[in-house]
C-alpha cells in the first residue's frame, strides 16, 4: 500500500467526476468563468494526478460572453461507454436564463477534441449520464421541487437519452427529494449498478458547512429510491468549522481494476480562521460495501489528511511542478476567453496585449493566471512594459470581477508600484512605492504566507521591495460567496482607452514554500 496526500487535487477543483477506462481513472473537475473549460485528469494509481487536457478548449465551443464569476461551467459529469468518453455539464449564465443550459459532449481520447455541444432539453443543474447494461442510457440531473415542502427543497430528475438522436425522450421521472426533512440543495446526483440494483448517490445541504453524501436504492431505474438508514453516510458537518477539512460533498463513487471502491469527492480546508482561499478541492475516500449499502472511508467515516492506495506508479503531479510555468503549460487559464486569445507564446513567457478591460468588468481582461493550489506559495512575473499614463500592468491575487488585490506598475513620467484592493466598486489603494530605474523591466511578486498576501516590487539589480500586504480574508468565497478559490496573475489594462500597446511577460515562477 502508498499512503497518498489528501486533497488529491488542491486549489480549486470543485464537484469531482471520475471514471475508468482499462487501467485508467480519468477525472473532472468544475472551472465556472474560467478558460480553458474542465480540465480532463489521468491516473493510473488514484495517487498521482496528470492534467492531461481541457475539455473546453477551441474558441467558439461556448459562448462566455458577459459570463459573470461563479457563472459558466458547473459540476459535469465524466463517463465512458462504447469506446466514447461522454460529458454532460451546465453552462450556467445567471444573468439570462435564456443562455446555456445542459449539454452533451463526446470525445475519443478524453485529452481532446472534445464535440461541440449538444443542448439537452433539461432544466436545473449538475445533469449526470448513466449507462444500463440493457443498452439503454438515462440522463438525470438536479432542479429546484416544482412542488416543494419546504425552501429551497430540490428535485432528482431522470429521463432516458436517445444515444443515437442524442436527445431526452420518454417521460420524466422524479427519483429524489433529499435525504433528510428539510434537506436543501439534492445536488451532483449520480446513479451506477451495483450487484443488479440502482444507486443512487447525491449530496445534500449545499456547498458549504452543512455538505454532505446521501445514498438511495432501487430495484428499477425509475424507482422508487428508497434512503439508506444511515444517511448522510459522508459529511463533516458534525465536526464544526475548526475541522482540518469541511463541506465535504459532491461525490463520485468508482471501481478500480481490482474491484476496490473509491470516491472522490470535494471539501475545504479552512485556515487563519474560517476561509478556505484555495476553494472547494478534490479528495479521495476509500469504499467498500456493507448490506449492498457503500460505506465511506469505513471504520472512521471521515475524510484524513492521508489515504492508502493499492499502490503507486509514477507518474507527474499537477500543481507539484515547481519554478517557472512556461506558455505550455495547462494550468494556465483565462477569464471568458482561452489563453491563447488573450495573449501569444513568447519564449518561456507571453506577450500580452493591453485590453481597454479591467478586471472589474464582465468582459474579457488581458489576465493569465494560476489557481492558488498552495496555502504558502511565491508567484512572481518578470514584465518588461512602459506602461502608457494611464495603464495598469501588473499581478492580480483574483477572487472575482467584484473582489480582487493587485500589485499594478503606473505609466508616465513618476512610475510607482501601486497595490490596490478592488471591492465592489471601490478600490482602496494598500501602499505604493517609486519605481525609479531607467529600465522597463520589473519583477513583482505575491508572497502568500496563510492569510498574509505581501505585494513586492523588484527593479534591476535591485532589492525587493514590500508594497503592502493584503489581508486573504476578505477575498474567498466564505467572505465573498460563489464557488471559487482565488487565482493569481498577470494583467494589463488600459481602463477603458483605446490601446495598441503590448506586455512582455517574461517568466512566471510559481513556487510553493514549506
Ligand atoms: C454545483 C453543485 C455544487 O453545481 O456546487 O457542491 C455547485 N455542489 O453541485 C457549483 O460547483
């Protein structure tokens, strides 16, 4: 046995779907705003996790313009049969209820390309695909009770797909309400086969304290669903919200290729008080089965800091490359736009066009940048700009277009180095220091040290020097809401001016630290 470090996944990699192909887990995870959409992850030990493709990766696959954070992309659901890897998702735009939607999309190799997608006639959220050993496949997926008990109550709903026609036919099914009187938010709902009868697993309580796993059985695929006695059979709510991990929910069970049972399932790891700036990531549980009923992490029904896998085979790590993250790279991501729409690949770095947008509008801004995977972690980005008078070049520490930190060099005549907090309209200046150098070369770095985010500034030849130091508190999602943990990066805005001007962007290094 490998002991294997829990989240298996850190940073931002919410509402987890997993499935197995021979000898290989493939992985998904939610990505909202971001682009490119739904990164698509390979193991072959459940210990080691490699970014092997996006599955929203071409320009016009979907439509994310004025997208707002927390929007886009929610919650899919990875599956493969009759040697073709099917995705089912959510492009949720919650400022039009008349854009986007549940959608279908297949791929040969799970790296890509992915299709364009196929609109499923299907309100709600979290849609996940399931395949019977009849032939047949079932689409089921989670919505607001049409006829609700109580607030806030959801509805697990299934239809059958048409796998030719590739569209929901037959009549609608409701299958689940929730486990518990009163339960809010049935959500990530998925059905498998097991031993001839029908599971189904779905969280409850919503995406924060009160997360958790619930199961349910049925000797038909329509139901009726009948709630294990020990639900929630997975949750920390109980724990209170000084636990190493909360919010624990939003599961996917599968098999390896020895029979062993896992889930993989999302939490938090709250720190410097309740905030968890990293987000909602990915953990992994063992399974096994008691009365034909899945018993997660048995014996202590919770999710550890450490998990024993069968054994490990070496492979890369996502988030363990260490130094500088080269134009390659896949972790690089965008805002409503792919990277390489933003920007173009130049040496180890990139060429960054200025964008009249800032990072405050529902637009497209010239940012690049890195989830934070790492609590204490360096990112620096050597730029090479004579910043216009008004432009702003610089780093951003991003929680969304209402909430984020940057560390920006001015333009004209007396540069400086201006750190600024972004809240909602306002913007609160954190420090600023002169840039004297007769270079246009600068380094500037975010030093995040828990809840300490320290802003520095780096001329040629130079010390560093502190800007300021931001408070993280203020910027995760416990303090802002949504559903994201923070990204950091690159920009370069012109606020609003008509600009042709251009940022070399140098080298970035991301560099976790302890
Ligand atoms: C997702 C829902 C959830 O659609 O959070 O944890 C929502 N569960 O299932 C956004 O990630």
């Amino acid at each position: 046995m490998t002991s294997v470090g829990n989240p298996i996944l850190p940073g931002c990699h919410p509402d987890p779907s997993i499935c197995r192909v021979g000898d290989t887990f493939y992985l998904v995870t939610s990505t909202f705003e971001y682009l490119p959409g739904l990164p698509v992850f390979r193991s072959r030990d459940l210990a080691h996790w490699e970014r092997i493709g996006h599955v929203v990766d071409r320009p016009g696959q979907l439509d994310y313009t004025g997208i707002a954070s927390s929007g886009g992309l929610y919650a899919p659901t990875l599956r493969h049969h009759g040697g073709l890897f099917w995705l089912v998702c959510t492009l949720v735009d919650q400022g039009d209820d008349s854009r986007g939607g549940n959608f279908l999309m297949t791929a040969q190799d799970p790296s890509g390309p992915w299709s364009d997608p196929v609109w499923l006639e299907a309100d709600g959220i979290d849609p996940s695909i399931f395949f019977d050993d009849d032939g047949r496949a079932w689409v089921h997926g989670t919505r607001l009770a049409r006829e609700p008990e109580w607030f806030h109550q959801t509805e697990v709903w299934l239809r059958e797909l048409d796998l030719e026609r590739r569209e929901l036919v037959g009549p609608e099914h409701v299958l689940w309400t929730g486990a518990l009187k009163g339960a809010v938010w049935a959500e990530g709902p998925h059905l498998y086969k097991v031993d001839g009868r029908y599971l189904l697993l779905a969280a409850e309580g919503g995406t924060e304290i009160h997360h958790a796993v619930c199961v349910a059985r049925a000797d038909t695929v329509t139901g009726p669903y009948e709630g294990s006695r020990a639900n929630p059979v997975l949750t920390h709510r109980d724990l209170g919200r000084s636990a190493d991990v909360v919010g624990v929910g939003h599961a996917d069970l599968v098999q390896g290729a020895d029979g062993s049972w896992w889930a993989v399932l999302l939490g938090m790891r709250p720190y410097g008080g309740y905030h968890y700036n990293l987000g909602r990531e990915t953990f992994l549980v063992p399974v096994t089965w008691e009365d034909g009923w899945p018993l997660f992490a048995p014996g202590t029904g919770r999710v550890t800091p450490t998990v024993e896998v069968p054994a490990a085979v070496t492979a890369s790590d996502d988030g363990a490359t260490s130094g500088v993250v080269a134009a390659h790279d896949l972790r690089w991501t965008a805002v409503r736009a792919l990277p390489q729409e933003v920007a173009v690949p130049h040496g180890e770095g990139w060429e960054l066009p200025v964008r009249p947008a800032t990072l405050a509008d529902l637009d497209v801004p010239a940012f690049l940048g890195l989830r934070q995977q790492h609590r204490d972690v360096d990112v620096s980005a050597v730029l090479v700009a004579g910043p216009g008078p008004q432009d702003e070049v610089g780093l951003a520490v991003r929680q969304s277009e209402k909430q984020h930190v940057l560390l920006h060099v001015t333009g004209g005549e007396e540069r400086r180095a201006v750190a600024v907090r972004v809240d909602d309209g306002s913007r609160t200046v954190l420090g600023e220091v002169p840039v004297h150098g007769g270079s246009d070369r600068v380094r500037l770095s975010v030093s995040a040290r828990g809840q300490d985010y320290a802003l520095l500034v780096q001329e040629e030849g130079a010390e560093p020097v502190h800007v300021a130091t931001a408070d993280g508190r203020w910027l995760d999602s416990v303090t802002t809401g949504g559903f994201l943990g923070l990204w950091i990066g690159v920009y370069a805005t012109s606020t609003g001016r008509p600009t042709t001007a251009s940022v070399t962007v140098e080298q970035v290094t991301y560099v976790p630290q302890g």
